[in-house]
C-alpha cells in the first residue's frame, strides 16, 4: 500500500514538474512578437547581411561587433524558413533551460533528495529578467552565462578540464565572461593541477575565429574584436554607465574622461586585492565558498567597472539565485539583485523610468551583506 501511494505521489510530482514546463514555454513564446530597439537595429539587419551576402561569405566584412561563434550561429538560422525574430528567440530560450538545469545540478550537491533543486530550476526560469532578456529582448546573454554556471558546477566537483573548457567556450561568446576569471585565478594559486588547462582560453578563442579568417576576414580584427568593438565602444555618448545601476549612477558625467582610468584602476586593484585576501586567508575551496565566490565577482566587477550596460548583471541574477538556495537567511539577495536589473531593463525595454540611484544602493547593501558574511573564515 505505502508503496502504491509513493507511486502515485511521484506520478503527481512529475505531472506537476512537467505542466509548470510547459507554463514556461507558452509564457516565453507568448512574448516572442515584440521587437526590441537591439533586434531592430542590430540583429535583423546583421541577418539581413548575412542572407544578401552568401550567408558564411558575409563573414568576410565586420559588419557586427559580436564575436564570430553568435555570428555562425546567425548564419545557420539564416537558411531556416522561420521568421528571424523567431528563430534568434528560440535560440535564446533554449538556453534559460540550460542554465536552469545547471542551477539545479548545483543546488543538488547541497540537497541531495527532496523538491528543492527542482525549486530553483524553476526560480530561474520564472526570474523576470532571464524571460526578459531573451524572450522579449532577443539577446544572447544566455549562451555565454549557461557556460559560466557550468564552470562553476565543474568547480565544485573538481574537475579542472570541463571547467575551463566551459569557461573558453563562453569567452569565445561575450567578453563580460571575464566578470568570473578572477574566481579562476584564486583556483589557479590554490590547485596545480587546474593550471595546465588555461591554455584553453587562447586555444578556444583562435578555433572559433579561424573559420571566419578563412572566409577572409583579417586576422587582426578577428584577434582584437573585443578591444575594437566592445572596450572602446560608448557609441558616440560620453557616460560612465549605459544604464546599469551600479556605482557610476552617483557620478556625473562630465568627470568621465577623469573617472574612467580611475574606475579601471580602482576595479583591477580591488579585485587583486579580494583575491590576494582569499589567498592569504587560506580559504577552503569548497562547494559554498566557490557559490559565496561566483555571485560575488559576477556582482561586484559590473558594479564597479565604467560603461557597463544594465544586461552585464545577468550572471549575477542567476548565481543569486544559487547563492540564496545555499545560504537561505540571504533569500533576499535575489529579490534585491533582479529587482535592480529588472527595473533597469524596463527603462530601457519600455521607457519606464526608475530612480537607478536607488537601485544601485540596493546593490551596494547586497555588496556589503555578502561581503561581510565571506570575511567569516571558513576552512
């Protein structure tokens, strides 16, 4: 009988994990006609290139400031007969259920049994701005994030190769993957072993490129992108944040072509500075300091670097979410964390103005909760 009954209990779970899947879906698909400004004048137009210019030939021009792995992915769904806004959406959401499954892989090491990882697969996939970002925005940020979550996972089960290889593999997509190289660095000057597979960053980054050099782009655009196209890049507008709530709302523009080098300076030295503390510490490198140690870069770096767009704090929003799984008296670092990105997203999305100051004081008290807990040291 208890038998029957446990059956029955487990056929209900699954039933009800499966109809909140679909809830998922229908909700993102039913946000896939609105056309933000980034579609309408990056990626549509990007596509329409690469459709009038023999698709993988197209790559030969730079036409696009996106590294050339998004950019064949682009050319692929150029030769799908589904509308482009459909299929770049597609593409995107595909990758929340990544980045969901690796949440609850991650927050299995710490439950093992029970509903609770299934409760943070479906944190992330309800989180406001990982539906927002690719269902309604048609970003990419979910590619380069998932890899990032599955470095952290690897990580955590030490195993060095998956690691970095997933790391490369998101680097090769955005530059904001560097948000979390710090975390590999500490790793670095803790474990000998993970040294060797650094060589995978440089190595992943030329395979990508390759194929577009000899589609006949030059090498050394190829080699420099994110310097060219991305670093230097303020289009045109002389500010210190491009909408992201972070340290720079309470700084005035025209002190940026002082505050910039500052700035850089400042979050380069601070983040030498956490890892050298970390180091000296002798901090164990264990599953809840490597959660503590993700969210943290991937929350303080957007913070404190100039130029940052409100989209930088993606990776923040999700290991937010962990961290708050790990560590629940914090169930309310992610309730902060998205509610600034998400209010930032709307000012941009839909002309919704929100005072950024103030979110960005949300974050700063986050900051200072999270860090005041990490100073506890732990072995």
């Amino acid at each position: 009988m208890s038998e029957t009954f446990r059956d029955h209990r487990l056929k209900r779970k699954n039933l009800g994990i499966i109809i909140l899947i679909i809830i998922t879906i229908i909700l993102r698909l039913s946000l896939f006609n609105f056309k933000s400004g980034d579609y309408l004048y990056n990626l549509s137009p990007w596509v329409e290139i690469i459709k009038t210019n023999g698709h993988f030939f197209s790559l030969k021009e730079a036409f696009s400031n996106y590294t050339p792995p998004y950019l064949y992915i682009l050319v692929l769904l150029s030769y799908l007969p589904v509308p482009t806004l459909y299929s770049i959406k597609l593409v995107s959401i595909i990758f929340d259920y990544v980045i969901a499954f690796l949440v609850m892989l991650i927050v299995k090491e710490k439950y093992k049994n029970g509903f609770i990882p299934w409760l943070s697969f479906f944190t992330v996939l309800f989180t406001p701005t990982v539906i927002l970002n690719g269902a309604v925005w048609a970003q990419c940020d979910a590619i380069y994030v998932s890899g990032l979550i599955a470095m952290v996972f690897f990580l955590i089960k030490k195993k060095w190769g998956p690691a970095l290889l997933c790391f490369s593999l998101a680097f090769a997509f955005k530059l904001q993957t560097i948000f979390l190289f710090p975390l590999l660095i500490t790793f670095f000057l803790k474990e000998k072993k993970i040294r060797k597979y650094f060589i995978l960053i440089p190595l992943l980054y030329l395979l990508f490129i390759l194929p577009n050099y000899l589609l006949g782009r030059k090498f050394s655009d190829l080699l420099t992108i994110y310097w060219n196209f991305q670093i230097n890049e303020d289009y045109g507008l002389k500010r210190l944040t491009m909408n992201a709530a972070n340290l720079y709302q309470w700084i005035p523009n025209r002190l940026v072509d002082i505050i910039l080098p500052l700035g850089l300076v400042f979050a380069f030295s601070f983040t030498l500075f956490f890892i050298l503390f970390i180091y000296r510490r002798r901090y164990s490198l264990n599953k809840e300091t490597v959660v503590k140690l993700s969210f943290l870069f991937a929350l303080t770096l957007p913070f404190i670097l100039p130029r940052m767009h409100e989209r930088y704090f993606f990776a923040a929003d999700v290991t937010s979410i962990i961290y708050a799984f790990y560590f629940p008296r914090f169930y309310y670092v992610p309730v902060y964390v998205i509610t600034a990105s998400l209010f930032a997203y709307l000012r941009y999305l839909f002309g919704i103005n929100i005072n950024l100051s103030f979110l960005a004081l949300l974050l700063l008290l986050v900051i200072f909760a999270v860090l005041k807990d990490f100073s506890k040291k732990n072995y």
